[in-house]
C-alpha cells in the first residue's frame, strides 16, 4: 500500500487506504517542528 501524507494545521499526518476494505489507516502524526526525517532514520536504526 502507498503512504500519504497531508497536512492538517500545525501537523503532518501520514496514512494508508485499502481499496479493498474501503479503510483508511492513520501511521503517524507529526507536529510539523519535528525533524520528520531524522525521526523516520533514526526507527531504522
């Protein structure tokens, strides 16, 4: 599945949606201040 984002006022929230089961899955919400991608990185760890 690909991941959406949008962002909502002062935040980013990232998403799935499944056709299939007509369902929409919330990842992740980021107040837009952070450092997304240093946080996203540094899961991989």
């Amino acid at each position: 599945m690909k991941m959406h984002k949008v962002p909502v006022d002062n935040y980013v929230i990232y998403y799935t949606v499944d056709t299939g089961s007509c369902t929409v899955t919330v990842i992740r919400i980021f107040y837009e201040g952070q450092d997304v991608a240093g946080i996203i990185n540094s899961n991989n760890d």
